[in-house]
C-alpha cells in the first residue's frame, strides 16, 4: 500500500461528498454530505502522517482529532439550525427556502 | 495471514463466546430465582437438567429451565409486522449483540491457555477502555434499528426513549471512568488492572467510591437494567424496541442484552475492583526491555485470577437483581434530570477532586493522606447532597380541603 | 498481502456506504450507510496504525454525531424517514460536472507520477505521547476548541429552543 492508495481513496470520498452536496435537496442530507468529505479529509491527515518522515511528532492524528472535534460542534449546530428552519417553513427542502429570492 | 495467527485468534476468542453465553443461561435462572424470592414466591423449578426426573425430587432447583426456554425460542414463528422494514428488523437483533461480544475481549481476562499469545491481547492496546466506550455506545443504534424497523408506535417510542436514556447517561459512565484513567495514567486495561493489585482497589480511595456508585448507576441505565428500564417498560409501552419481536430474534435480543450487562459488570471490576486481583493473586512488575513496562500476574493455581474476576462480577449482577427485585421505575423526566442535574456535575466535580487529591498526596505522609481523603469525601458528599436539594421538586404538602 | 486484502475490501465498503448513504431516498437507510461508512474509516485509521484516532471516530462519529442525525430526522421528516418530494436538487448536472472536476484536480499528484514515499517501519503511537503533545505545544488549541465545543453546545440550544410565543398570541390562536 503506498500513499497513493490512500490519497484516490481520500479523493473519491470527498468527491462523493461533494456530489452529495451539490445534488440533493433534503438538508440533512447535506449535512450527511459534509461529514463524508471532512472524513475524507481525515483519512488524508492520517495517510500523510503515517507516510511522513517524523511521524513520532503525531501532527496527523493531533489535527485529526481536532479536526472530528471542530466536526462534532459543526453538526450540532447545524442540526439546531435544521430544526429552527424545518420550525419556520415546516419542509428541510433547501430550495423551498427562497424568500430572499428576486421574484 | 498464517496458519499459527488464525490458531491464536480462535484459542483468544473462543473461550469468551463460549464462556460468557453459558454463564448468560446461568444468569437467568439466577435472576427468576432471586425475584421469585423477594416477591416470596418460589420460581422455576420444575424442569430438571437432563437425565434427572423431570418433577421429581431431581429437578436440581430448575437448572434445567434455561435450556427450556432456548428451546422454546428456537421452535417459535418469527413473526414480522407487514409494514415493517424486514432487512433492518432482521438487523437489529445481530446488532444489537455483536458490539457486546466485541467489548468482552477488551476485558483483562488473563485465561491460563492465552499467556503465550498475551502481546495480542486486544485489552493490551494502548487504548483499551476508549474503544471499550466506543464499542458499547453501538448499542445505542440496534435498539433505534429496532424501535424504527417494527413500524410501531410502542416500538418507536420504546426506541426513542432508549436512545435518549443511553446518550444522556453514557456522558457520566465515561466521566467516571476518567478518574480512574487518571490515576493510573494509562487507558491500557490491564496496566488499570494490575495497578490495583493486592488491595489497593479504587473503590477504596473517596474519588473511586463516587466514581464507582456514578459509574454504576450509568450502568444500569445504559444497559436498560431496573429501575432505568423505561425504554421496555411492560407497563406503559408494552415492551418497547421489543414489542414486534419474537422467537429467536428476541432471543438475540435478550442475549445481547445479558452479554452487554456482562461486558459492562466486568469493565466496573476492571476500573474499580481490581481486575482479576484477590486473594492468592500476585502482581510483578517486569521490565520486558521494551520501552513499557508490564505487569505479569502470578496466582497460586492458573485461573484463579480469571476466577476472582468473574466472581466479582457476579457480586455487581446479584447487586442489580437485587435492585430489579426492590426499585420501581424511574418517570421519563425524572429519569434525564437526573442524569444531567445530579451525575454529571457530580462526575464533574469528582475529576477535580481527584485531580487535586493526587498532587496534594504525592509527597504526603500517612496522616495528612488521611486528612486529604477525609476532605475529599466530606467535598463529594456534601455536593452530592446540595444537588439531591437543588433537584428536590418544588411540591407542596398536599391539602385536603373537604376530606376533612 | 493481508493489509492489501483489508485495503480495498474497507475502500470498497466506504465508497459504496458514502454513495448510499448521500443517494438513498430513505434518510434512515441512508444514516446507517453513512455509519458504515465511518466505520470503515475506522478500521482504515486502524490499518494506517492511528488507533486512538480510529476509536475516537466510532465514539464521536458513530456514537454521537450519528445519534443526533437519527434525531433530527425524527424531529424534521415523517417517521419512516422517506424524502417523498423530489429529492435531485435544480442544478444536479452542474454538481455533477464540479464533482468530477474536482475529482479531477485532486487527482493530479498521481497522474504526475510524483514518487511516493515509503512509510516508516517502526512506528510507536502511543497515547501517552498525544496525550502529551496536547497539554504541553497544544494547550491553547485544547482550551481554545473547549470553548468552541461549549459556544456550540449553548448555540445549538438556543437555536433549536427557538422564539418563544408571548402567551397572548397562544390564547388567540
């Protein structure tokens, strides 16, 4: 296994991610979205660290843990913003949120 | 993938899946006994172990009735809801018991046949307990598979409800846990083990007994035991995540479910019990030349440490039959508040207790250690009982105006 | 060759667990191919030799972030979690096109041929050591992202509380 390996998988991933965000409407879905691709970010940290040449300095997984604690806030706060749109418009369809929409 | 590491695999693995279903069967029986003595009745005894006469004076006071109703369980229809979600009702049962037979390996269960494959052990992992944590906390999302697949409004809020109980009081099991990992300074399970050695348990020290009653009180709530059995309640919700399920899929379920107390009993005795330490069980500290140092347990016979450990894991389930046999149940409110208002500032307080108690007794000499252990606990129970006020109901003494 | 095996069997998993679980219908079946999927990221941290990184994952990911994405979409969508509207968004093409684009440009290391460096052969995490990288060079990191987690924490309830009704208006209705 060679850093390549991990680094298409990595890209694959986030890609997916990405698509995922761009192409679904339900806004947990995007969520769902955002969470692959900062994964997909992590599994690069873990990869270059493991493939560096100090790894006893654990950059990698230091940012890394970081990085899914950063992730953790981020959902919660965006499930409560979820919630507090889905209480306003009654649907967590993000294009049905268009009232700042010209007409 | 050589011959000689699948070999290791199974001698470490299979014991364990043979071992803890066979003392689950024991279980059981050991728990309708002990209820149907404390509401005076008599319990099972009426079907024998095979080869005794069945009724008769031979019945072995109703050993046989585990294996009974794993028979009965086998032969029933597995009935499915026609609006349920057949390859999630199907999953949640196996979910429900692999992360449970997962976490017994994380358990220092030193069996003589697996001293020589002992560096593989996966309770030596550098962090044992966390994945321990992890692991259990899967849990929590076979009994919402279970909840949600059934189609059921009981399910579903059985499932719920659990879901709810288990997240909330997750956060003071692995808060109590924390002192211990302190103390010790590692999240190896048998270095937290070993350090323990003799008698020298955490139960002993102010921190371990709070952290040790927080830890066992989550416990009990985190595997659904009484008097947090809110998520199957028979009497409000039927039986919860349960409702639709039946034959040998609920027994999966009631396996996963024993398994899982198991699992938790035993990571208690590895956190504030001393591991498998006990009477004739020696601890040495050998240096393996490696940059870690490594505790190596002798006991007068082999096994014995394994013995003492199980032991004390029977002694936490007596404790909780006991308390199914005497607690009612928690209401819903009572039941978060609880864990949010009393357990975790409790926890919370007990780590900086703990924290601070272990610098003031480094240098410290007998009587001052006993002054700062005296304080410590004089600190924890007086919070413990300012937040019992704090969280009193304000509920007046009720009048009666016309009874008079 | 036992790693190898592991490798593309855990890609394998992750991919396909990432594609369902943002292309199901159903949000449930999707939430629990998401799960797999960050279980396999696990088991692939676990495999690169980072296994505080993969506990934590299934702790914080599956155990927590998962939980909380059941709840949502059990307090926001119908309770058998299907998106019955249409759920491709207006511009799925161009998401498509920038999707591969991208993929595109992350790939162009290895279309490069740039060397790949060999790993290190011995390698110790242990968790002692991160422990120690976090409170002595990290601290403020550390403190800092508490007070993140705990602005989080009180944001996500305020925001999730939501505006509270004067009463009139309640007895009005």
């Amino acid at each position: 296994m060679t850093l390549h390996h991990y680094l298409i998988l990595a890209a694959v991933l986030f890609c997916v991610g990405l698509m995922g965000a761009f192409t679904r409407r339900n806004a947990i879905v995007v969520l769902f979205s955002v969470e692959i691709m900062l994964n997909a970010a992590n599994l690069n940290f873990i990869a270059f660290w493991r493939y560096s040449e100090n790894p006893a300095l654990l950059h990698g997984p230091l940012f890394t843990l970081f990085a899914i604690a950063v992730a953790a806030a981020e959902v919660a706060v965006g499930l409560a913003l979820v919630i507090a749109v889905y209480r306003h418009f009654k649907t967590v369809d993000l294009e049905a949120m268009d009232t700042l929409r010209e007409e | 993938m050589s011959l000689d590491l699948i070999r290791d695999i199974l001698i470490a693995t299979v014991p364990l899946l043979v071992i803890f279903p066979t003392l689950f069967a024991f279980t059981t029986w050991l728990e309708r006994k002990a209820l149907a003595r404390i509401q005076n009745r008599v319990g099972p005894d009426k079907v024998g172990v095979p080869l005794t006469r069945y009724g008769g004076r031979f019945s072995l006071f109703g050993l046989g009735q585990p294996l009974a109703d794993g028979i009965k369980m086998l032969f029933k229809e597995n009935i499915v809801p026609r609006g349920a979600d057949r390859l999630f009702h199907l999953l949640a049962p196996i979910l429900a018991l692999i992360p449970a037979m997962l976490v017994l390996c994380f358990l220092p269960l030193e069996f003589p046949w697996t001293k020589s494959l002992l560096p593989v052990q996966a309770f030596l992992l550098d962090s044992a307990v966390i994945f321990f944590f992890a692991i259990t906390g899967l849990n929590t999302l076979a009994v919402f598979m279970a909840g949600w697949a059934s189609r059921n409004k009981y399910s579903l809020l059985g499932g719920m409800r659990a879901v709810a109980q288990m997240v909330s009081y997750e956060i003071p099991l692995v808060l109590s846990a924390v002192v211990v990992v302190m103390m010790v300074g590692s999240l190896n399970a048998a270095e937290i083990a070993n350090a323990q050695a003799g008698w020298d348990w955490f139960v002993f020290t102010p921190w371990g007994l709070a952290a040790f009653v927080i830890f066992f009180i989550a416990a009990l709530a985190e595997t659904n035991r009484s008097p947090f059995d809110l998520p199957e309640a028979e009497s409000e919700i039927i039986a919860g995540y349960f409702t639709e399920y039946s034959g040998f899929k609920f027994a999966l379920f009631f396996l996963g479910e024993y398994i899982a107390i198991f699992a938790i009993s035993g990571l208690a005795v590895t956190l504030f019990l001393g591991g498998g330490s006990g009477p004739g069980v020696a601890m040495n500290l050998v240096d393996q030349g490696l940059a870690t140092e490594r505790w190596v347990t002798v006991s007068a016979f082999p096994g014995l440490a394994v013995i003492w450990f199980l032991v004390k894991i029977f002694a936490i389930i007596a404790v909780m039959i006991w308390l199914r046999g005497t607690l009612p149940r928690l209401r819903v409110d009572q039941l978060m508040g609880f864990a949010w208002k009393f357990l975790l500032p409790l926890s919370i307080l007990n780590i900086i207790v703990a924290g601070f108690a272990w610098h003031a007794q480094q240098q410290a000499s007998g009587t001052v250690k006993a002054i700062i252990w005296v304080v410590c606990l004089l600190i924890l129970y007086a919070t413990a009982k300012g937040l019992d006020q704090l969280n009193r109901p304000n509920v007046r003494p009720r009048e009666y105006k016309y009874a008079e | 060759m036992s790693e190898q095996i592991a490798f593309w069997m855990l890609s394998a998993i992750a991919v396909l667990g990432a594609l369902v679980a943002v292309r199901k219908r159903n949000l449930i079946h999707g939430v629990f191919a998401l799960m797999i999927f960050f279980a396999a990221l696990s088991v692939l941290f676990l495999l690169l030799l980072a296994e505080f990184i993969a506990a934590v994952q299934i702790l914080v990911y599956i155990g927590a972030v998962g939980i909380l994405l059941l709840f949502a979409i059990m307090l926001t969508e119908r309770v058998t979690g299907d998106d019955d509207r249409r759920m491709t968004s207006r511009g799925w093409f161009w998401g498509f096109a920038v999707a591969a684009a991208v993929f595109v440009i992350l790939l162009l290391p290895v279309i490069q041929q740039l060397p790949s460096p060999e790993a290190a052969q011995t390698i110790d995490p242990s968790v002692k050591e991160l422990g120690h990288k976090l409170m002595n060079p990290y601290v403020v990191t550390l403190e800092v992202l508490a007070l993140l987690l705990t602005a989080a924490l009180i944001g996500a309830v305020t925001a999730a509380q939501g505006v509270r009704m004067p009463k009139e208006e309640d007895s009005q209705e």
